[in-house]
C-alpha cells in the first residue's frame, strides 16, 4: 500500500517536474524546447502517409464517398444582365416587354439557392478533403485498412491518454496564474511599473494557455503590430482567438460581464490593466458603448482595443460582413488575419452545437492548433468614406491575406433572417433591365392598347 | 455504422431509380435536405424562408410553394401538403436532374415537356389549368418593383401589354367582345418553343472524384 503511493508521489513529482521546468518555464520567457515541432513534422508525415493511403483505398474501393468541400453543385458565373440579354436574344425581344421566359433566370437561382447556398454552410465546421485520423471529422470516411485503424487508435490513446492530461494541467496553472498575479499587480500604484508588470503577467499567462492547447503560432509581419491608442480588429472563429492574439503583445479586451468563473477572471483583469467590460444593459446603447470606446482610443496611452466585428463565430472558410460599429469610434485600424490549419483540429466554435466546455474538451482532445497570423498594415478612414464603406475594404483585405472567401453576407444570419429589402434590390435591378432607355416605348404602347378594344375583358379593373 | 448504412444504401438505390439521380447525389441531397430541416424527417416552408440567399429571389414564393404543391410529385393528386419528406423534396428536384450521356431525344423531349409543366404548374395557383391574367399580373409585378424604377401603373401596363401579346399569338382573329380565358398549357408550350432550356433548367451536380471513372460508364 505504501510502495503504490509512494510509486504515485513519485510519478507526480516527475509530472510536476516535467510541467513545470520543461514547458511553463520557457513559456513565459517566449522560448521554446522544440518539441512541439518536432511533434508536429510527425504528425504531417503521418497524415501525408494516411492520405495516400486512403486515396489508394478509394480506387479499390468505389463506393467509399468523395467529399465535395466546396459545396454540391456548378454554378453559372454570369450577373443578372447578361443572363437576361442572352434570354431575350433567343427570344428577339425589345426592351420595355415582358416575357414569361424571363423568370427563368430567377427560377434557377432559387433552386440553386434551396440546393446549396452560400452562407448556411459556413455556420458548420469545413468539411476535409482527407481525414485526418480524428473521430469527429469521421463523416465520410470508412475502413480502409488495418495499418490506418491502428494509427488512428494509436492517436487516440496519445491524444487522450498523454496529451489531455498535460494539457489540462497547464490550463489549470495558466488561469490560475492570472488571476493570481493580476491580483497582486492591481496592489501597485500606477506607475510604468505597474503597466510593465501587468503586461509580463498577461502575456507569461497567455503563453501558458498556449502551450495547453499545443498551439503553434506563426506571426507574420510583426512591424506592422497594433500599437497603443489604436483598435485590432480580426476575424472570428472561436473564443481561442483572444488566446492566440494575446501571445504577442498586449490587448485591452472588450466583451460582456460573465458571472461564473469567467467573471472572476474578467474582474481580475480590469485591476491591473485598463480593460473594457460591458453590463448587459449597457451592451444594447450603441452610443454608450461606443462613446466608452472613444475615451478609450483618445488616451493614447491605452493598450489597443481587440474587436471581433463580425459579431459571432465563423468556420474560418470566409470572411462575412465586419459590423460598422467599431468602424465609427475613430483612431487607427490595425486588421489581423488569422487561418486555422485545419488538418490539425477543428478550431471552429459551433455555439449551437457545444457549450464553452464540450469545446475546449474537444480541443484539448485534438492534435495541435496550428496558426498563422498576419499582422496587416494600418488602415485610416479616408475622405467621402462612410463607416460601412472603410469596413468592407477592411474586410477585403483581411479575407485576400488570410486566403479566406470574402462574403458580404450578415453573420447574424446563423441566428435571423434576411431582411426584405434585399428583395428589393434584385427587383429594381430586374426593372431597369427591361424598361432600360425604353420607358418611352412602354407608354406608348399603354397608350394604344386603351385607345382600341381590348380583346380580353378584365374580372377586375 | 454496419447494418443502418446498408438499409440506407438500399433506400438510396430505390430512390436513385426512381428520380433518375445518382446515388452520389442523392447523398448530397440528403445531407442538404437535413441541413435545412435541422435533422428533422420533414421540412416545412418556413426552413426553406430561412435560407439567406433565396430571400434575394423575387419569386421565392412561388419557387417555395412548387415544393409543397402535389402537382409535381408525379401522383396525379392535387392541393398542397404542409410539410414534405425527403422524398417528395427528392421528387421536385428531379424536375431538373441533368440529361446523362444516355438519354434520348424522346426521353430529352419528354424532359423538356416535364419542365414546362413544373413551371406552368407554379403559374397557375389555383389550378384550373389556364394562367389567367391576374395571375400573369401577378408574376410580372412580382419582378417589378414596387417603387423606384417603375411605378404601378407602367408595370399594370406592361402586364397587359404581355398578355395582349400572348394572347393575339393564340389566337389571332378574336372578336372584340371574346373573353380570352387565359394561357393554357399548349399556349404555354408554344409561347416558349423556341427557347432553349435544357443548359437553363438542370442542376449541374459537381463530380469531384475522376479516378472512379471507367471507360463506357457514366458517372453523371
């Protein structure tokens, strides 16, 4: 009885020892042992090989399904104009008329739309062109031979097995560590010590979570850093994002007041560097938030403000619309990009799907959280710009560095519905096309058919 | 996994036979089909209202309302269903399957003549086989718009104007005092005879996987 716990204090103690010396420690000076890469040189090797393998399989095996990750049908790329003038001419007619044959085009395109559209399949996780021996992405992908299976359970016994309980601990450390010494650094008077102190406790901590979810993160253009008095904007995929940002410079975070443990850590956080929490009820007056943001840029001595204008999570295949109001508080913008390699884990928040804690389970379950993260040069608004207008040319430039679709489609879309002006658009649209410069032509011919009989009677004037 | 993947497969396979789609497809189809209905067996109109893209669609009443009208489940019943299955949902989009390599010209004819009924069937609302006017009117002034371009009465006046049209084609030497019923299914034919539809009305299923073809097999 004794030998077992004296063989499990042991144990711990090598733990322990292993945590602590070999990760957190070189975590918080922003070293690394090298490890995780070498981990992960593996794990591109093994799922090249895995591929192949399954590519193999599939020509021997016919029935096993082709994912098709760029949705299910072909589409004709021409607008609204060409499609109709390519519909008249076949048909010789003139402008001003009105032809049954015309509602063809809208015909098509609605039944395109209820096949495969757009917009609801980036409220799902991306499909994989080729498994990457987890479970969960296992949708589409059968047995295909003994030496895959093996492993694929050889993964999970490392990933549940050595992985999670590693990466919980560094978790636990991590979040501990920042409520602790944020804390103690809320204490000091204010001074540019204080400030140099509670951005070393910030980042030591985030680096630690980093290192629990076996996050590699590449930064690419580091000159271009958001600097103080100014407002990061990126694209949203999953809560880790704040994690993954915070690991190279310091943020003043804007969000909600959480109850519950995320509320302790929100609350420890405000004392030691100026972050900027919402009450509920303040969240619903744009111009009270907005206002709070504004005092917060023009004392440029202020860390920058991190916002996440699309306003909820996206899969990270496309960029949807960045909201205009964190456009309108002025100051400079810095936008970062971030791409999640997929091939790793799927770092995709389906809020729907699981709550916060099923997610992180499932992520510190996964391979590894490869990133890359583009820093893009400032952006100011220019002259005869409104802030609709400077998001979307933000938003362009986010999606064409991340190599992500850049769609103009509302995120609040996962949880509402279009609105009926959009409708309209397309009926203007359809309008100017047939009346065109031939408004005239349509009159007269009004005109003509009151001043003869007409040779059908009406059930209703 | 095991058995309820081969049970499925079979229903597939039936259904492939009958629509006239690939097993392939009719997968996708599915997966769609429980995409929109959120997992449910059937869907009702207010899934298909909620897809963003076809909010866009002027028509999309009509379009949505082609689903649940028995008219186009080849059964010879009429009226509209609540809700549909994914079978009847199967059954609309079959309308516009893809010609393969094998069909004939009395097969792509009889295709054609298919199409043409979907599309009279989802003018005619109240069906009695003719499209009267008013339901002509309403088509067109759903494409219109209510304001900018044009006003109401340009559109009223267009309409009219498509009608007189049609109906001077159908039928040349009517009497002023005749009462023009409306558009039946053989004007409707010949209205758009010349028109070219079958690139226009067919869904282009993507085939991303080559390597499954073999020579003399098609894959559409």
């Amino acid at each position: 009885m004794e030998d077992l716990w004296s063989v499990a204090a042991g144990v711990f103690q090598v733990w322990m020892f292993v945590v602590v010396f070999l990760i957190m420690l070189p975590a918080m000076f922003g070293l690394s042992l090298g490890v995780t890469g070498v981990y992960i040189q593996i794990l591109v090797k093994i799922l090249e090989w895995a591929t192949i393998r399954i590519q193999r399989g599939r020509q021997e095996q016919p029935s096993v399904p082709v994912p098709l990750p760029n949705g299910i049908i072909e589409r004709a790329g021409g607008s609204m104009e060409e499609e109709m003038v390519r519909l008249r001419r076949s048909r010789s007619l003139a402008g001003g008329e009105f032809a049954l044959s015309d509602a063809f085009y809208f015909y098509k395109k609605g039944l395109e739309s209820i096949v495969d559209d757009q917009v609801t399949q980036r409220f799902s996780s991306e499909e994989l062109a080729s498994w990457n021996l987890l479970t969960r992405t296992n949708q589409n992908f059968r047995y295909i031979s003994l030496r895959l299976t093996i492993f694929w359970g050889l993964g999970v016994f490392v990933r549940y097995g050595v992985l999670f309980p590693l990466r919980i601990t560094l978790a636990i450390i991590g979040l501990s560590w920042l409520v602790i010494g944020t804390t103690f650094v809320g204490f000091l008077p204010e001074s540019s010590v204080k400030n140099w102190l509670s951005e070393l406790v910030h980042l030591t901590c985030y680096r630690i979570c980093a290192r629990g979810l076996s996050a590699t993160i590449h930064y690419h253009n580091r000159e271009n850093k958001p600097k103080k008095g100014g407002i990061c904007v990126a694209n949203h995929t999953t809560p880790i994002d704040v994690v993954i940002l915070a690991n190279d410079g310091c943020y003043a975070m804007v969000g909600q007041v959480h109850g519950g443990l995320l509320g302790v850590i929100q609350r420890s956080m405000v004392r030691s560097c100026p972050h900027v929490w919402f009450e509920r009820s303040e969240m619903r007056d744009r111009h009270a938030v907005t206002s709070r943001l504004r005092a917060h840029v023009a004392a440029r001595t202020k860390l920058p403000i991190l916002i996440f204008p699309e306003g909820t999570c996206i899969n990270n295949t496309s960029v949807m619309m960045f909201k205009k109001g964190s456009f309108e508080i002025g100051g400079t913008i810095y936008p970062v990009a971030i791409k999640y390699d997929p091939r790793f884990g799927d770092a995709f928040w389906n809020s729907g799907k699981f709550n916060m804690v099923s997610y992180l389970l499932r992520m510190m379950t996964s391979w590894a959280i490869v990133v890359n993260v583009w820093y893009l040069p400032p952006m100011t608004i220019q002259d005869g710009e409104d802030a609709a207008q400077f998001a979307n040319r933000v938003k362009s430039a986010n999606a064409d560095q991340g190599g992500l679709l850049d769609l103009a489609w509302d995120g609040g879309l996962k949880r509402g519905k279009v609105k009926d002006s959009f409708k309209e658009e397309q009926q203007k649209m359809y309008s100017s096309i047939i009346v065109g410069q031939n408004g005239l032509r349509s009159q007269r011919a009004c005109a003509e058919s009151t001043e003869e009989q007409p040779c059908y009677k009406h059930t209703e004037t | 996994m095991g058995a309820s993947q081969t049970r499925s497969e079979r229903k597939h396979q039936d259904l492939a036979d009958r629509t006239g789609f690939s097993p392939e497809q009719i997968k996708n189809l599915h997966k769609r089909f429980q995409h929109l209905s959120g997992n449910e067996e059937t869907i009702s109109r207010e899934n298909l209202d909620s897809i963003p893209a076809l909010a866009n669609n002027p028509i999309r009443k009509q379009i949505i309302e082609a689903f649940f009208d028995k008219r186009n489940q080849r059964q010879d019943e009429v009226g509209s269903c609540e809700e549909i299955g994914f079978e009847q949902f199967l059954m609309v989009m079959s309308h516009f399957r893809p010609p393969t390599l094998k069909t004939t010209d009395e097969e792509k004819e009889a295709l054609r003549k298919e199409k043409l009924r979907f599309l009279f069937n989802m003018h005619d609302t109240d069906n009695d086989g003719t499209i009267t006017l008013d339901e002509y009117r309403k088509v067109v002034e759903e494409l219109l718009s209510k304001s900018g371009a044009i006003g109401q009465e340009a559109a009223k006046a267009i309409a009219d104007a498509a009608m007189l049209e049609v109906a001077s084609t159908n039928v040349p030497h009517m009497a002023p005092d005749d009462f023009y019923e409306g558009i039946t299914f053989e004007h409707f034919e010949q209205i758009l005879k010349g028109l070219e539809m079958e690139s226009r009305m067919h869904i282009r299923f993507l085939d991303v996987d080559t390597t499954t073809m073999r020579c003399g097999k098609s894959t559409s």
